[in-house]
C-alpha cells in the first residue's frame, strides 16, 4: 500500500498517541503535562506553544477518538467518527515545507492548540486510509495480554501483532511449547517436560 510520507508519519503519531493509554501502557503515557511534552518532543509536533492542563485534556480527549476509530466496526462507523473530529478541529488545509521537509500539508488551523492540531492532521491521516478502502488495517494486537494499536502495512493485510519480535515470537513459543507437550505427553513439572522445554527455544524460533 502507497502511502505519502506526511500521511505515513501522521498514522505514526496516531498509533502512538493511541498507544499511550491506561489500556496499553502502565501507568497511563500522558499522566501529566510533562508526559505530553516528552510526546510533542520525541514527535516533533510543530507549532506547539506552551503547554498546559488544559491542552493535557484535549490531547487525551483526542486520543479517545482516535481509540474509537481503531474499534469502528466497519468503515461508514470510521468515516461519521473522522467526520467529527476534523471538523471538532477546525480543518485548515496548507501546504508546507518547514524545517527542511518537502512540500506536504498541514491540515490544522494556524494558531490551533495541540489537541486540534493532532485531530486535524491525524483524522485526515485516517481519512486516507478509509478512502482507500484499508479500514480493516487499523488494528489492535491479537497477543491476549497485549493491546497496543497499529496499522497494517503488510501486502496481504496479514499482520497481527503490534512487534512481531516480541508479541509474535512470544506466541509462537508458547504455542509451539504446547504442542511438544501434547505431542510427548509431559507432565508439568516432570523430568520428560523439561527435556522438552530444554531446547524448545530454538526450534520454536524455527517454527516462527
């Protein structure tokens, strides 16, 4: 799937800002107004003033939407939930080409807080990918204890982890263990089931 690279780094900071939740990270990513300045930071948000509880607020309430996009069943519930936040946001397309980037548009309003900044550039990122007809690639982690939001980039829509290095390879491990033990009949706990996990490891990562 082609994406332009402001749609593609607009997506990121969505995922990312979705990520930073109570139901992905503990604690909650954005407990403070200096939390949401480390994320304007490693983000590079431009135009961003001096924050303050009242921006915190906005920016959380913006991160809910953007959460509710992610769980839209289908894409006309995706297409009424970025309906309003784009225009909650004061959409204000302009093109652009600060701080060394090429010409891409900016889609918030001059002087727009934080929160309208991300809803507007990120709601349009959004936008995108519905028209495209990729709803379905904006996912959440299929791990059991994870939900970590992410769109899928993959050529078949076949991605279903947030990191396959992590949540992936954890899976298959796990899986792969329990079929060794099915396969060997192991007793938890017995000399033949720590045989088995003696050198499942690798063969898992095999298996992956």
């Amino acid at each position: 799937m082609q994406i332009p690279h402001d749609t593609r780094r607009a997506l990121d900071v969505v995922v990312a800002l979705v990520n930073t939740s109570a139901e992905t990270e503990q604690p909650d990513g954005l407990a403070d107004v200096n939390a949401l300045r480390g994320f304007v930071h490693e983000y590079a948000i431009s135009d961003v003033g001096e924050l303050s509880a009242r921006d915190l607020a906005g920016v959380r309430t913006v991160r809910g939407k953007f959460a509710q996009i992610f769980a839209a069943p289908t894409s006309r519930a995706a297409s009424v939930l970025i309906n309003e936040l784009v225009a909650t946001a004061g959409t204000t397309p302009q093109l652009t080409n600060h701080d060394g980037y090429d010409w891409h548009v900016h889609y918030f309003a001059p002087g727009a807080s934080v929160g309208d900044h991300l809803a507007a550039d990120g709601g349009m990122a959004l936008a995108f990918i519905v028209v495209s007809g990729e709803q379905e690639r904006l996912r959440r982690c299929e791990a059991p204890d994870c939900r970590r939001a992410f769109v899928d980039l993959s050529r078949n829509r076949s991605r279903r982890y947030c990191d396959s290095r992590t949540c992936g390879n954890r899976l298959h491990v796990a899986a792969y263990r329990a079929r060794r033990k099915s396969e060997l009949g192991a007793e938890p706990g017995s000399e033949q089931e720590e045989i088995v996990h003696g050198g499942e490891q690798q063969q898992a990562a095999d298996h992956a």
